[in-house]
C-alpha cells in the first residue's frame, strides 16, 4: 500500500461492541481525491468504520490521520469530514437554502459570503432555484443532493457517504453514481463510500474494501476483485461465481483441471491437491458437441442473458450466455457440451468453513 | 442504543461510566437535577405526605386508629363500595359505548359520522359536572322531565343518588374512553379484516374475532383509564349524588367540613390504592402487546359496515350523542331563560356576574401559565430521557407519569399538608395553584415528546453535530422546532384540563381568589342552576375558542397540531 499518499489513513483500527469485533485492525492508506468504497454484507462493520472516521463512535484502539493530522478524539464537528447521512437527514423545519446555511452560520460567516457559497454549491449539484422549498417538497434524488451539498458546502477534506443510494429507486440510483463521479472528478473530493450492492461498489469505486466480519477480506481495483478475488469470501459476495474444488496436475507437459467428470486444460497453475478454481458464470461457453457434457436442469431468463443451471456429475455450474440474435437457446433437459475457460482464477481453501451470506 | 454519539473513552464501573456521560454536558445536567427535585417536591412527596397522614403522623405516634375507624363506620366503607361499584359501570357502558361510536366514525366517511365524532367529544370541553347540572335539569326534582311525569301519571321521581352518578360519569368520561379505543380501531391494518371477510367470515365474526381482540390492549386501556378518573370522581357525587357517601367527594367534606385531615387521608389512601394497582399493570405489563404487528401501511380503506353491523351501531351513536346534545343544549338554554322550566322568558341576567367572571379570567390566566410550563418541562424532559445518559431514568420517568394517575382529590389534601406551612408556606397562593396544574399533568408532554423523539432519527443530531453545531446549539435549532407538535399536544391538554379541573385545586384556592370551575361547582351546589348554566357555557365557549385559535395557527404556520 506504500504507493498510496495516505491522504487518510486508518491504522490498526479496533472497535468492540461486548463479544463482537465490529471493526477488527483496520489499516487502510487512502489518497486525496480517491473515491473508495466499504462493501460487505450487514453486520459486517462497514457503517461502524465510516462512524468512527466521522467521529460518531469511538474506537477502542488504533489512530485516524487525516492530511497529516491527528484526528482520532476530535468530536464531529471539529474534523473536517462531511457526513451524508443515509436517510439525508435534512432538517424538516428548515428550507434547502436554510439547511445548507445552517453549517456556515456556525462557523459565523458573513450575510453575503454564505450566500455566495449556498449559490455556487446549489449550482454544483445542480439545484438551482431550488433554495426556498422544504425538504418534502423534493424528490428523493434531489434530497439526497441537499445533503451533499450542504456537507459540500463546509468544503470537507473527506465525504463520507452512508449507503446513499439505497432509498432511491433503480434508475435514480444510476443516475446518481454518475452524479457523484461528476462532483468527485470536478472538485478533487476524497470520498468514502458504504454500500452493501455489488454492483454499485463496481461501478463507482476507484478502490474497493471487502469487508466481513470487522476484518478487510480484499482491497483492491473494482475489476481486480472481480476477475482475482482472494477468498471464497469475496467470490461469492462481489457478483456470482462457480468454485469448484478439485486437483491440479501435470502430464505430457500440460497442465490439467480435475474434478469429478470435468477435466479442463488450465495454464500457469501450480499442482496442486486441494485447488479452488473460481470461474464467473459468463466465462463458460455451452456448445453441442464438447467432451465435458452436461444436462441443463433450470433456466432463468434475464433480458440481456440468459443463465443456465447444468448438472455434471455431482456438480452444478451456472451459465450465463448473452442473448444476440444468433445465440442458441436451449431447453430445459437437454445434453449440452461445457467448455470451461482455460485460465480459471485459483483461491486458497479457507482453514473454516465460509460463514452463510446475509445479504 | 449504539447510536448514541459517544464521549471520551472511558473505563471504571458502568453506573461511574453513566455518572461521568451525565456530567459531561454539564447545562443539561442541571436541568436534569432540578427537575428531578420539582418532581419529587411536587408529584411525590404530596402522596407521600397523604399515606404517613392517614397514620397519624403529625399528631403524635403513628396509629392505625383511623384505617380501623374507616373500617369500623358503615357510612366510609359505603363511600368505598359506591366509588367502586359506580366507577366499575360506568366503565363497563363507556368501553361499550366507546367501541360501538368507534366503529361507525371510523368505517364511516361521511360528514354524519363526523358530526358524530364531534359531539362524543363535546364533554372534554366542559367542565366534568356539567351533565350532573343538566340532568338537574331534566330530571332533577323540580326538572322539566320529573314535572312532566309528575304531571301525566304522578310519578314521583328524582335523578338524585347513585344512578345520577353513574349517567353523569358514564357521559363525562365517555370521550377519554372514545378517543383511545377509536385510535386502536383507526391504526388497525384494514387489509386484516378484509381478508377476514375474504375468508368467509361475515362482520359480526370479524369483529368479535379480529377486530376487537387485535384492538384489545387499546380497549383494555381505555376502559382502566375510565375505571381511575371515575372512581376519583369528585365534583358529580358532590352535586347529584344526593347526600350518597362516594370517597373523593367525603375526603373533601372531612377536610372542609371537619378538619379531619387524618380520616381524609385515610380515603385519599383507598382512592390511589387502585389507581397505582392500574398504573402500574398499564405501565409495565400493557405496554409490551405488540401495535406495530397490527398497523401496517396498506393504503386499503376499511370495508363498508355491513346493513345489521351498521343498523346497530348506528342506532346507539345516534341515540348516545342525541342525548349528549340535549344535555348540552340544556345548559344553553338555562344559561338564558330565568328558570329553566319554570319561568322560560329569555334574560341575560345570569351573565351579570362580577365573582363568575373575575373567576373566568383567573382560571385563563392561571389555565394558560400551567400549560406553558407543564408543555415546555414536558419536551425538555422528553428531550433528556430519549437522548441522555442519566442515573434513576427509569424511576423520574415512572413518578412524572404517575402524576397523571394520581387522583386529584389526594393531590389537592397532599398539597395542603406540605405546603401549609415551611419551609415552603404557599398555601393560597396562585403560584401553588400554577404548580399543581403544572406538575399534574407534564407527563402529557413528557410522553408526546418521546414518542415524537423515537420518530426523529439520531441522524439528524449527528448531522447538526457534523456540521458544527454543540449539543445545546442542536437543541435549540433542531429539537425544539421539531418538538413543536409535542409542545402544543401537551399545552393543549394542559389547558383544557386546567380550565375545567377542580378536585385538587378546590383545596388550594383562597378567599378572593376564585377558580371558574370550582366557583361553578359552589353555584351548582346552592342549586343556581341558571348561574351555574351560564357561566359554564362562557367556560365552553373560552375552551372551545382556544382550540379554535390553535387550529387557526396550526393553519396559518403548517405547525401540525
């Protein structure tokens, strides 16, 4: 992690509600105008983090530096992180204009300088005009903006964003990553981002921490934890995975997967008795007349793809095809040929057992 | 709750740790102590005072000489036994009244039934005998209605004695019953009873197996609150009981009358006997049946009634709030007719009266001060107990809502004992008057403002926190405004119990210094029922114009009232 500037930096963080260890040794350098997101199931300590960096809860133990300073026993309203709160939390009583006002009439600023400042982050979340209605007078998408800009209008070093997106609807949500990529890329933000969707973590995330149980699963490049995830843990939580546990070995020079009735070519994989090989439902192709066969036991339709659920031997591996014009379709019962990628992506077998998902 | 914004690390026993969090915001602190010391000054030791009079103490050792006197006079085991015996049917015709008005009002969208809603809550704004007054008038000995059948068929016939009582209590109690059990039969999840009806059963089934078992706890309190304020009842024994011994009512002679403190506590003592028995069981045992299994969000209105269902129901709403008009119109009339009944010629010669409105105004003035108070102590309390760490919690938050159950007869004798002398000699004074009211009934404010404070997420006081806002700074922008609606429900009742109230102020009032509603009550007693009429009706229209100018800004602000 050396080769992060360490903007904001968590250090062997350590927090504890009686017997559970919500946030277990955290260590995480993170850079100035890096947008970074806390993923994982509930429960896994993710809100618990973002508190204690926005000084809503204590930690037991460890340090939180921030541009250099040491943030840890300043209260929230002395460290200049922005929290937006995941159900907004704008104050009901107050207008738009008055609830971003609110923050700068404490630090006791000028009439006309709050002004300035409201109007120019009004414009930089595009809610012009927008000053004089009430919280419940706008749409959830433009709530959710308020809240922003009234943390963007204090001009914290760090966002800290609370499952934003989580009370708005699936197209708005879209639209909203896209709005907070924008804002990032415009003003230099530094933002931390909790989410317990995938897919939103993929999508909008210079970095991503799996977390589970309090400790850090992966710390990665989105398309690194997707295509290298480290454990059985993150294959299974970020997107859907086929592992299948088998044996790696070589003969006549070549390299082979073995497991049951499916028996692959792979290449760069070390030998090995006990191997996991982790193979994302797109990377399989069905055909008619491979060696591998199959017999297709459940079909879901899902617009753009199609997946399909085949049983070989003991094993039943998901099948995800894109539906193009041309693509072949198949029926449930039928014989099909599977043909595995030959550069499978291999993860060590945990010691215990991987703990049920909650999602 | 891990919510909770936390303080500096701390280590050492939890009860030091709580101790330490308390202190830490040393304004709210205070508050929180002085608090405490009027609650135990002004709910506590008063009843306190009552159960160590009813002993003797005072008066040389302590003595069981006047709980075996009480058991030894027919005439106070009789005021006990009618107490019970009135309160338990009158509770028993108001929770049946108050089911079958509840359903009509709430299966029924029509103005008809709104009008219904209204009358039934008519008597909130009347002072508590009104109905002893009209029934007076009706069927009193020389009532209009007695004269007529004396007349037609020379029966002799008088309202006067229990049953009296019993019609009066079941009328002014009614709406305290009709509002709970109406609220249970509103927030109830509709789509329940229609799957019910979907399922085959037809309404009376529904209702006897759905319906008013899932509002049952709703029912259970209503009919226990109905069951205390009946059993305290004062002011209706004293004017149509006819000479019947009722508890409160005699604790009050023997204090007047006699001097008898000690035998007056000893009443005082069977009055909050059952009064803290239900108390306590509607705090800690009722509390825990489950409402949020029964509301839920479903847009779906309630199905039509049915023709017999509704037959039924609309045949006793009509006929109780029928009646509750005629009452009401009774006390109009004989407020400007000479005598009611006797001479109907119209005066305004009622009105004229120097004490009656030196009385009104008082009780506004005096009325408006309380429930400033007890609102604003209400959300300030409210505020605390939903948010802070403080040590005995629990225990303040029990003794400010038992001040709601204590009768206010035992109050009232409980007041005199304390305050009668120092260190804090007030008897007489309007500020102890003020301070009854006040303390009586801040629990009101103290509950709406919890419940309105779990309704505001933490996250908006971390908010205020995070962008830079203290802890009395957040109180002051955030919470009160938010508040608001709990300030003016506790004020509003406040006032309207204030403006009526009289079993526990009629023994703080001094010479001169006259209550409308206990200046009433003496008016009602010494049978100027044409007096006693007009001013009441003053009072209702007083009562009912504040409501009116509280709706009216409720409009002007969009503050939800």
């Amino acid at each position: 992690m050396s080769q992060h500037d360490g903007f904001l930096s968590l250090k062997n963080l350590q927090k504890q509600f009686g017997d559970v260890k919500a946030v277990n040794n955290i260590s995480v350098d993170i850079d100035k105008g890096e947008l970074i997101s806390f993923i994982g199931p509930s429960g896994c300590g993710k809100t618990t983090l973002l508190r204690i960096i926005g000084g809503f809860q204590e930690h037991d133990s460890g340090s939180i530096t921030l541009d250099n300073e040491k943030i840890d026993h300043l209260s929230p309203e002395n460290r200049s992180t922005g929290m937006v709160f995941q159900n907004y939390a704008l104050f009901p009583h107050m207008t738009v204009y008055q609830n971003i006002e609110y923050g700068l009439k404490i630090q006791k600023l000028q009439k006309s300088e709050r002004k300035k400042r409201i109007e120019e982050v009004l414009s930089q979340v595009q809610l012009e005009g927008y000053g004089d209605r009430k919280p419940s007078e706008l749409s959830g998408g433009q709530q959710q903006r308020v809240a922003i800009a009234r943390c963007l209008v204090l001009h914290p070093k760090v966002l800290l964003l609370d499952e934003p997106l989580s009370n708005l609807d699936a197209k708005l949500r879209m639209t909203m990553r896209e709005e907070i990529r924008r804002l990032k890329e415009e003003l230099d933000l530094t933002i931390i981002f909790v989410t317990h969707d995938q897919e939103e973590a993929l999508s909008i995330s210079d970095r991503m921490i799996v977390l589970n149980d309090g400790n850090i699963q992966q710390l990665d490049k989105p398309d690194l934890v997707y295509t290298k995830p480290q454990n059985e843990f993150v294959a299974n939580f970020v997107g859907q995975a086929n592992i299948i546990t088998g044996s790696v070995n070589t003969s006549d020079g070549s390299t082979y997967f073995h497991a049951g009735e499916i028996t692959f070519n792979v290449q760069d994989a070390d030998p090995s008795e006990d191997a996991m090989a982790v193979i994302r439902p797109e990377q399989i192709a069905l055909n008619t007349d491979g060696p591998i066969r199959g017999e297709i036991t459940k079909i879901v339709y899902n617009g753009s793809f199609t997946r399909y659920f085949v049983k070989i031997d003991e094993f039943e591996v998901m099948v995800d095809t894109v539906n193009t014009a041309y693509s072949l379709r198949y029926q449930k019962g039928d014989r099909v040929g599977i043909e595995f990628p030959d550069t499978p992506h291999f993860i060590k077998k945990s010691k215990k057992e991987p703990e049920k998902l909650s999602v | 709750m891990d919510t909770e914004i936390s303080s500096p690390r701390q280590r050492g026993h939890p009860w030091f740790i709580n101790l330490k969090k308390f202190w830490s915001e040393p304004g709210f602190a205070i508050l929180t102590v002085i608090l405490a010391v009027f609650i135990l000054l002004f709910i506590v030791s008063p009843v306190f005072a009552v159960l160590l009079k009813s002993f003797g103490m005072g008066t040389g050792a302590l003595t069981m000489d006047y709980y075996s006197e009480f058991f030894s006079t027919s005439f106070y085991l009789k005021s006990l036994l009618n107490s019970i015996s009135a309160a338990l049917i009158s509770t028993g015709i108001v929770t049946f009244l108050s089911i079958a008005v509840s359903l009509y009002v709430t299966r029924s969208q029509s103005f008809v039934a709104k009008s219904y809603r209204g009358a039934a809550l008519l008597p909130l704004v009347a002072p508590p005998f009104i109905f002893s007054l009209s029934l007076i008038i009706l069927f009193g000995r020389n009532g209009i209605i007695t004269q007529w059948l004396d007349g037609m068929f020379g029966l002799e016939f008088s309202i006067y004695g229990f049953w009296g009582v019993v019609i009066s209590q079941v009328l002014g109690y009614f709406p305290i019953g009709y509002m709970l059990v109406e609220s249970a039969l509103r927030n109830m999840n509709p789509s329940l009873e229609h799957a019910s009806g979907d399922l085959g059963a037809n309404q009376w089934k529904t209702l006897g197996k759905i319906t008013i078992p899932l509002a049952k706890s709703g029912i259970i309190k209503a009919s226990l609150l109905v069951f205390v304020m009946a059993l305290a009842d004062f002011s209706n024994p004293l004017i149509i009981g006819g000479g019947k011994p009722f508890l409160a009512s005699e604790a009050y002679l023997l204090v007047v009358g006699q001097q008898n403190m000690e035998q007056a506590a000893v009443l005082g003592v069977f009055l909050i006997i059952p009064s803290l028995i239900i108390f306590i069981f509607q705090t800690y045992f009722l509390k825990d049946t489950n409402t949020e299994m029964i509301s839920g969000e479903s847009g779906a209105a309630n199905a039509p009634l049915t023709k017999s269902v509704k037959a039924v129901v609309v045949g006793i709403s009509t006929l109780f709030t029928a009646f509750i008009i005629l009452l009401f119109a009774m006390v109009v009339l004989g407020a400007f007719v000479k005598i009611i009944g006797i001479n109907n010629t119209f005066t305004l010669e009622h009105f004229s009266n120097r004490n009656g409105w030196d009385s009104l105004y008082t009780s506004v003035i005096v009325s408006f001060i309380s429930a400033i108070l007890a609102a604003g102590i209400g959300i300030l309390q409210g505020y605390l107990f939903a948010r802070k760490t403080i040590p005995g919690k629990k225990v303040l938050e029990f003794l400010t809502l038992f001040g709601l159950a204590v009768p206010g007869t035992v109050m009232g004798i409980g007041y005199i004992l304390i305050f009668n002398g120092p260190p804090l000699f007030l008897t007489g004074t309007v500020l102890l008057i003020v301070l009854n009211m006040t303390f009586r009934k801040i629990g009101v404010g103290l509950e709406a403002s919890i419940s309105k404070m779990h309704q505001i997420d933490t996250s908006m006081e971390e908010a205020s926190n995070d962008l830079g806002g203290g802890p009395y700074k957040t109180f002051g922008k955030i919470i009160v405004p938010l508040l608001n609606p709990a300030f003016i429900a506790g004020f509003v009742y406040t006032f309207m119990t204030a403006m009526v109230s009289i079993s526990s102020v009629i023994f703080l009032i001094a010479p001169g210094t006259n209550l409308a509603a206990v200046y009433i009550l003496n008016l009602a007693e010494q049978a100027k029922i044409g007096m006693a009429s007009a001013m009441s009706f003053i009072l209702i229209v007083i009562v009912i114009s504040c409501m009116g100018i509280l709706k009216w800004i409720e409009k002007r602000t969009g503050v939800r009232i």
